[in-house]
C-alpha cells in the first residue's frame, strides 16, 4: 500500500514539475504556478510516507499555502502578455540545462552515497514530532539556524529600502 | 535504483495480494467517520444557509423563507434544485479550465479541515476523530491556506474587473490574516505543549476556567477576528463586498458553479466554527457531570458528539449575528488592523505567555 502511496505522489510530483517548467498547452505563466502548487502537495504526501508529518504540514502551510500565493499574487499583476509570446533563447536555454544536469548529478551523486549509509539514523531524528526538531534546530544547529533568520531579515530590509520613492 | 522502476517490479507490487491486505477494520472505520462527517457538514452548509436567512429576515423584521415545508425547513433542497436547473452560463471572456476547477477548489478545504478535528470521545471502541494526528491543529492551519486558491483563481479566470479585483483582495486579506491567526495560537501550543487537537481538548477538561477562552483570552479575540476575515465574513468581506465590487469574485458565476462557491464558505464558516470550539471552548468536553472524560457508554459518546455540535452551531449562530449587525471595514482599515495592530499583539502574547510559563516552572 506504501508504495501504491509512493509511486502516485512521486509520479504527480514529476509530472507536475515538467508541467510546470514546459507545458505544451499553455505558456500561462498563472498555470505554470498551478502545476507547482501541485508539486509542493505531493511532495508532502512523500513526506507523509517518510512518516516527517511537521515537515509535510509545514510544506502545505508554507510552501503551497504561502510563498505561491505570493507567487501568484506578484504573477497576476504582471503584464503576461509578454511572457507567453517570449520564445525561449539559446543562452537561456544553454544555462538551463547546465544548472539542470549539475543539481542533477548532485542529486545522483547524494542517492548512490545514502544507498550505503543506513537509512534508519535519518528517519528518527525526525520522526513526525515537533519535539525532535525544535530540540535539533536549537540544540544541535542553531547556528545555521540564525543564520537562515538573518538572511530573511536582510531580504526584508532589502525590500523596505528598494520600496521606498525617494533614495537619499 | 534499477529494480525499484522496472516493469517487472510494478507489476509485482500490482499483483501482491498484499494490496488488498490494507481493508482492515480500520479502513472500514475511518470510511465510515468519513462518510457521515461530510455528509453531515454538507447538510449542515445546507441549513446554515436557511438560518442564514432566517436570522437575517428577523433582524431586519422581515419574515424569511418560511413557505417550503414547515418554517421553510425545506428550503435547502428547493435552492439546490433551484441551482440545478438554472442555465449555467459561460461568459465567451473566461479561462475555461481555471473557471471550472475554481468552485470545486473553493469547497474542498472546508471539507478536508474536519478531518482532525475530534468531535466527540469515544463511541463503543472508536476515537471519534478521522485522523488522530500529532500534528493536527498545523495541518488544519495548511489547508485553511489552501482556501485562498479557490477566490484568486475565480477572479482570475472570471477576466474581468469586479472579479479580479475581488481576487486580488482576497489574497492580500488572507495572507495578512494567516499571519495573525497562526502567530495567536501559539501561546496555547506553549501551555499545552502539543499540537494534536485531541491533547488540547483534554487539556481543557477539568473546570470551566481551563477553557482557553478564559485561559488565553487574548488569543481568543485575534483568533476569532481572524477566523471572519478567513472566511470572508462580515465585517471582513472584502473578496465580496456587495456594493462595491457587486460580488466581487463569483459575478460571472452561475447556476450550481455559483452555488459551489456559497457552499464553499459556509463550509469554512463551519470549520472555523469546530476549531473555535475546540481550540476554546474545550470540544466536546463540559466540565459538569463527569463529562470531560472519554466516554463508556454508546450513551455518552453520542452526548459527547451533541455537545460538540452545540458548541458549533453556537459560533456559527454568533457569526450569522454579527454578519447582519455589523458594518464593513474599509479595505485600509482591515490591513491596518491586521498587520499594525493584530500582529504584535499576538507576538507581545507569545512572550507573556512564555514568560510567565517560564517563571512558573
């Protein structure tokens, strides 16, 4: 059954993502975001299944919930006229792919070393609770941690600043 | 890697007879829960739209609908035929598939939230609870994200002003709200030290002041004003606002795609009223009688539902009243008070919280 559950969301996550990324039927750029709000869910019903509960409602509540509403909030009040009759261009293109074959690689290259590694010691630390990963984030990383925050915050003041009309 | 995507290996997982070892009794179960929860919350949309009326109708000293049936009780099933059978039209401007999934994507959240919610102890051997999860109340705080979807994409497939302007306030207001309501029920999630909503409510057992509403009442007063702008409620109905916008997001919608999206938020408008009632009013608990414990008898357990129930159906009266007493906020004013006002006080309610959490430890 677990695996019924798997190859359903992995399979709607692929499919998703290359729908979102090149879909034959529509250059809607509001589309495109449709297919990867869909890709966030059914990556968090492979969470589910990794039995990381928080991570998977925290990927509903955050990623699907929040940032693509932004997203779709930002893509509406575009001009999308323009984006739908651009043609993508060789130097895009050719960026592309390199960026996609090099996360690609480094993705296979993190598969085949977590083959050889037990898969148990991961799936614990993390195991649905809160508790586990509050205790983690503030025990074990918090520097990391703090660091995201800062990085937010200065996104943040980055955009108060540029907000502003007048730049003294 | 290999043998995980061969053919041979879905087939087998295909043909395992392990694949229909899943029916057990829990599945049966929880189909059941299933089954008579949604149906219940549809037929609860479907008469929380007559009280809707005839609440309304009283407050203005009118009659209401009180011909079909007795009282009108009726009603219901006469307005969903009326949506059946009424021309559905499609205006040449729209973008079709958005315009369609837009009503089916407005109802689904109202009806995915109540699987967490307990709304009752027990009856014979079964928790009254579809899912028993540990992180309950952050999976219902995620679907009532996905609620925004329904409204933007309506207003963006409608291509047109009125609707899309609808949308686009629609979003703005419940991000802003989001923030707000996620942030005040923090301090509950620090007393209690859980998220299962079932933890929380037997937390509330006991005595009438461990009720989070005397508890943490400041929590409760952002929590409640958040749950109407999430809902789009009065005094918060800025995706709608009537004489501004006309109907803001569903004005090109018709027929039962319109009847869709009214369904749909009231849908939410019970679910926000089940969370109201277990987050603060102690769920199915009453603190007399011995019934804050899970119940024994078949007896009981139903008592429990009905308490459950009662709490509901309370908010939801409270939130039909207000819709039809109170006026509507301007759009500036409702950003206002959700991010300047709203949200530091909710974050002054976490520290304080903690703080004396702190010094009682």
């Amino acid at each position: 059954m677990e695996s019924l559950f798997f190859y359903l969301f992995a399979a709607l996550a692929v499919v998703c993502g290359i729908l979102m990324v090149a879909n034959p039927f529509s250059r809607n750029p509001v589309t495109s975001a449709m297919f990867m709000v869909l890709t966030m869910i059914s990556l968090a019903g492979v969470f589910v299944l990794l039995h990381a509960y928080f991570l998977a409602a925290v990927q509903i509540l955050v990623y699907a919930g929040a940032v693509m509403v932004l997203f779709l909030f930002v893509i509406m009040l575009l001009n999308l006229k323009e984006e739908e009759k651009r043609k993508p261009g060789w130097v895009r293109m050719g960026f592309g792919l390199v960026s996609a074959g090099l996360f690609a690689a480094l993705l296979l290259r993190s598969v085949a070393a977590a083959r050889n590694a037990p898969l148990e010691t991961a799936a614990a630390t993390v195991d649905g609770g809160v508790k586990p990963l509050g205790l983690l984030l503030f025990t074990e990383y918090p520097l990391p941690f703090e660091i995201m925050s800062i990085l937010l915050l200065v996104g943040m003041v980055g955009v108060v600043v540029l907000s502003k009309k007048e730049l003294k | 890697m290999e043998s995980y995507l061969s053919i041979p290996h879905l087939l087998a997982v295909a043909g395992d007879e392990k694949i229909f070892g899943w029916v057990t009794p829990f599945v049966w179960y929880s189909a059941i829960k299933v089954l008579v929860a949604v149906g219940l919350m549809l037929t609860m949309v479907a008469y929380t739209v007559w009280v809707e009326r005839r609440v309304s109708a009283f407050i203005q000293d009118r009659i209401g609908p009180n011909r079909v049936g007795i009282f009108g009780l009726l009603q219901p099933l006469a307005d969903g035929v009326k949506s059946f059978l009424k021309e559905d039209f499609v205006p040449g401007h729209v973008r079709k598939v958005f315009f369609w999934i837009a009503p089916g994507i407005m109802l689904l959240p109202g009806l995915l939230s109540i699987a967490v919610i307990p709304f009752g102890s027990k009856l014979g051997e079964q928790d009254m609870v579809i899912a028993n999860l540990n992180v309950g109340l952050l999976y219902t705080f995620g679907i009532t994200s996905l609620s925004v979807y329904g409204i933007v994409l309506a207003g963006y497939a409608s291509n047109s002003k009125y609707p899309f302007l609808g949308g686009i306030r629609a979003s703005a207001q419940m991000i802003s709200y989001e923030i707000s309501m996620g942030l005040s029920v923090i301090p509950i999630l620090l007393i209690v030290g859980d998220l299962n909503l079932g933890n929380i409510v037997a937390y509330q057992g006991g005595s009438l002041w461990g009720w989070f509403i005397f508890k943490a009442p400041l929590s409760f007063v952002i929590f409640a004003a958040a749950a109407f702008a999430e809902t789009n409620r009065l005094p918060f109905d800025m995706p709608e606002a009537e004489n501004e916008l006309v109907a803001g997001y569903n004005v090109e919608y018709s027929s039962i795609k319109f009847a869709l999206f009214f369904m749909g938020e009231y849908a939410s408008m019970i679910a926000v009223s089940a969370m109201m009632a277990t987050l603060f009013f102690g769920g199915w608990t009453l603190p007399f009688f011995g019934l804050d414990q899970p119940a024994t008898t078949w007896l009981g357990g139903l008592l429990h539902i009905a308490i459950f129930l009662a709490k509901t159906c309370a908010w939801i009266f409270l939130m039909v009243w207000i819709r039809w007493m109170w006026p509507r906020f301007r759009f500036d004013q409702l950003m206002d008070l959700g991010w300047r006002r709203f949200i530091p006080l909710a974050l002054a309610n976490i520290v304080i919280t903690a703080v004396v959490l702190w010094l009682k430890a």
